[in-house]
C-alpha cells in the first residue's frame, strides 16, 4: 500500500510503476519519471536513494532524457530500481513520505506535464502474431482457400518498420497521400524475459487501400510506415507477471529455439481491445478473437469497408475519417487494482494536397 492515495480504478498503483520521459513548463528538459497515481516521481530528483549494489554506481542514467541507459543496464538494474521504487513509495517508509520539501521537488502532477517517447527507438519490427486477426485479413484479400498462408504455422511473419515513424500517444498522424549486431552466444525463447524490459500500447496506423495493392510480393511500403504510435508509459514485465496465463497450444509445434515452454501470455483488456540492439520496438501486431466483438482493427469491423461500424449519436464509419481520433486502452484486473497502461492516442490529419 502506498502513502499516495490513489482512486481503485488507477492505472497506476503501486504495483505497477511504469517508467516514461516528460516534462513540465517550468523545467522544459526531459527527464524520466514513473507513475503512481495522478503524480509522476522525478527520479532525477531521487536518484541518490538508489543506493544498491549494481544502481550505486550507475545513478546517472536518471539524469538522461530518455530511458535508454537505463534499459541498457540489464535485468538485475531493473529489478533492483523496481524494488527501491516500491519501497520508498509504500505507506512505511518515510523517506518521502515524511519528507515534505524533498516531496515538493521530486512528485509532478501528471495532468502539468508533457508527456515524450520513453525510449530513442533504434529499430521497429512488427509482428503478425494473432491467427484470427491473420485468418481474416487474409479471407477478405485472397478468400477462404488461402485465408491463412503456410508460412504462418511455422515462423514469425512481420515486417521491418521506420523507427522514424514512432511517435507519442496524443500525436495527430497525418494521412498519407496517393494510392544483426554480431554475438556469439545467441539468445532462445526460454531467455526472452531477461531482454523485455516491458510493454507499451501501440497503434500501427495502416493504409488499407494502399496496402492491399502493394504488398505482393514483398510486403508493406507506403501503406505501413506514416506513423506508429505508442503510449508513452512502458509498464514493467515484473508488474505484469501476476497476470500470466497459460501459452496457447501452438500446432504444429515451433522449432526449438522459437519455444517457450514457461507460461508468457498476459491477460490484458485491450479496448479501441539475436539481430536486435537496445532499444528495439518489438509489436506483436493486430490481435483479434474469432468472433466479431474482438476483432482488433477497423479493418475486420468494416469487413473490408462492407459494414458500417456504429459510434453512436448517429455517426458510422467504414474507414477513418479526417479529424477521427483513435484512443487506445488496456489495463490487466486485480483484486482491488489495476496495471493499466494509459491511453494511446491519435488524430487523422488530412493528406497534404500536391
């Protein structure tokens, strides 16, 4: 329990904590912070308590404008902030609790700050990991015969992104016009947890029209790659594990160095629902269900533009409009709390006329 108090329906109790980079009008430079409750913590302001064995020697990495050098550290640096974070925020503790003027300082209300992109995304890979959402694309672009390609049963399918187009939540996106680093060792499945550092929300904006005329052969151009947006709260992969679930039977069995046979599936409620370097933006793409209530993109709700989707107050969509906003959350449920992630957000802007 934190000293903070905080409303039931939060996203962000203490057993969260998720990290970002923001900044407010009185001291404009970014800076990393973590969430609790309505407050953002400074840990600019804090750094000297991090006074652990690996965090000692390293507190200068909460003085950087974005999350890099910290996520750089590792595993052990994670889990050890992690812990003096829940410690100086819990109700017994009074190093900040008691400590009025450092308090002062190192708590900003969220609502005053400006929220920035938590990381310098080196790379941007996304992924098409979901079988219904991948079934239904493919039975609106090439029919029921060839709903789901081979290939999808045996490797990852993804495509490679511009890391150039990631922008933060509550960026408006503009509408596009016309139609390995070397290591020895290697990592497998059975070691992914130790290089996530956590997840974010992200919406990966997508020009169907353009899309479907020009994936084949190679995949996405235009249609993919005007803008991507995440939320600017990356939640920690410790406050996720109690919402574990048991991995989806996977048929045919992947080759070994893709398996991972601890249970790594999270039971998030999503509503709208080693070639690698530091910083790399991994998304698991599209997720939906089998039935139509957990299709996950307007493109399965439309079918393709042959059904109007009903927003209310009269209004229906097919596709997006200009001056549409898409707002993104998701949150895992606990007993008497919530580890959510905030909003993802954006506004279609117009296509520049040429």
């Amino acid at each position: 329990m934190s000293f903070i108090r905080l409303a039931q329906s939060s996203d962000f109790p203490i057993q969260n904590l998720p990290y970002g980079v923001f900044s407010t009008p009185d001291k404009p430079n970014h800076r990393l912070g973590v969430a609790i409750g309505d407050q953002i913590l400074d840990l600019s302001v804090i750094k000297h308590l991090f006074s652990g064995p690996v965090l000692s020697k390293h507190q200068d990495v909460f003085d950087q404008p974005t999350l890099n050098s910290f996520m750089a550290l590792g595993y052990e640096s994670w889990r050890e902030a992690r812990a003096v974070l829940q410690q100086l925020l819990s109700a017994s503790d009074p190093t900040l609790r008691d400590n009025v003027e450092l308090r002062k300082r190192a708590f900003v209300q969220l609502s005053s700050a400006t929220m920035h992109l938590p990381a310098e995304i080196g790379d941007y890979t996304d992924f098409y990991s979901s079988r219904d959402h991948a079934t239904n694309v493919g039975i609106m672009f090439r029919g029921k015969e060839n709903a789901l390609m081979p290939n999808w049963l045996h490797l990852p399918v993804g495509y490679h992104g511009r890391a150039s187009s990631i922008v933060v939540s509550g960026t408006s996106i503009r509408r596009p016009s016309g139609q390995m680093r070397p290591d020895e060792s290697g990592y497998n499945g059975t070691q992914a947890h130790e290089h996530i550092f956590g997840m974010v929300l992200m919406n990966d904006w997508s020009a169907r029209d353009i899309q479907k005329w020009e994936y084949i052969p190679l995949g996405p151009f235009l249609g993919k790659s005007f803008g991507t947006t995440i939320s600017p709260w990356v939640v920690p992969m410790e406050a996720l594990m109690p919402f574990v679930v048991p991995n989806t039977v996977q048929d045919p069995k992947p080759l070994p160095y893709l398996c991972h046979n601890d249970p790594y599936t999270f039971d998030i409620n999503l509503f709208t629902k080693h070639v690698l370097f530091l910083m790399d933006l991994m998304a698991s793409g599209t997720i939906s269900g089998p039935t139509p209530d957990s299709f996950g993109s307007m493109l399965e709700l439309s079918w393709k533009g042959t059904k109007s989707v009903d927003l209310g107050n009269g209004q229906k969509r097919k596709f997006l409009q200009d001056g549409d906003e898409v707002i993104i959350t998701g949150y895992c449920q606990g007993t008497g709390y919530r580890i959510g992630f905030g909003q993802c957000t954006g506004k279609v802007l117009p296509a520049i006329q040429m």
